[in-house]
C-alpha cells in the first residue's frame, strides 16, 4: 500500500495499541482499516471506550480531500470530514471505511475526547447510559464490548455523582446489599 500523501512510499505494518496499523516512514501519517481506529482508540484511554463517534454518520458532510488523498486499501480519493464537533479533520475512505490520521491527529483526537468526556452533565451521562444500554441489544460491537461500554458510563456516572454529591454517595454506599 502507498502512502496518501508521499505517494511513492510504501506504508509499513507495526502495532499501534494494540492494533496491528500500516503507517508512513517519512511523514508517520497511520492507516486504520476497517474497525481498527476503535479498537487503538479504547486500548490507549479506556475510560474513553464508551465514548465512539460515528463517523459515517453524515455522509453528506463528507468533502473530497483537497489534497487529492487515495485511499491506500482501495485506490480511490479518499473524504475530508470533522472529527465530531471538533476542529480535527481526518480523512476516510468511503468504499472500505479505512481512516488515514496524519501525524500528530491521533493524539489529538483522544485530548478531544478527554476533554468531551469531562465536560459531560450528569443527565448527558444519563442518557449515554441509555443509549448504551440499547446498544447491548442492537450495538455495532460484540456483545462483549457492549456490555463493557454500559459499565465504564456507569462508572463515570458513579464518580461523577460522588464528586457533585459526595453525601448522596455517601448515602447510596451504605444501603444494604442483597
């Protein structure tokens, strides 16, 4: 596979979290196949592994790549789309879902989610719990990493109740358990 943007160089393999991920010599850019950014995501922060963005979602936000990036998998242009809300703009293939992270994107995109996933209230958390409680059923994930997904929020939401209302908390940890 070649480089998107050095396009005459071969990408090579290596393990990115956990996640075996074909990357750049020269400029360090990564190529994620299908499912693979996810997996790199929740191995690096795991607190964060909850917290997934769909990024096909809204394909009509999709822009082709200015600087004419091919896909290293497929060989066609590949889109430019923000990550989220953020500022980050990442680049995607829309035939074979790979991400291509130029260097540094990474790094940033786990500050953003970090900093997303701090900023969330307590009926946000609430309600993530509700989504991911339904995605136990019908999740993208296995069935595992759903039910893995339901105990980080609850977890969160726990600490984040402990942190705005340590009595409640206090309350609540010493009912009887059954």
């Amino acid at each position: 596979m070649k480089c998107p943007i050095h396009k005459k160089i071969n990408l090579e393999t290596a393990v990115f979290y956990d996640t075996e991920v074909d990357y750049c010599p020269e400029g360090l850019g990564v190529w994620f196949e299908k499912g693979e950014f996810r997996i790199a995501k929740d191995s690096k922060q795991k607190n964060l592994d909850w917290l997934d963005v769909d990024l096909w979602k809204e394909k009509g936000k999709f822009e082709i790549s200015k600087e004419e990036k091919l896909c290293p998998a497929c060989e066609v242009p590949m889109y430019e789309v923000s990550y989220s809300d953020s500022e980050i703009r990442i680049d995607l293939c829309n035939v074979c879902e790979g991400i291509w992270l130029d260097r540094g994107e990474f790094k940033k995109i786990i500050e953003y989610l970090r900093e997303k996933s701090s900023k969330k209230i307590m009926n946000e958390y609430v309600r993530s719990l509700l989504e991911e409680t339904g995605e136990v059923f019908t999740g993208p994930e296995s069935l595992q990493e759903e039910v893995s997904d339901v105990v980080t929020v609850v977890g969160l939401l726990k600490h984040k109740l402990s942190a705005k209302y340590p009595t409640l908390a206090e309350i609540i940890s010493d009912l009887p358990r059954s």
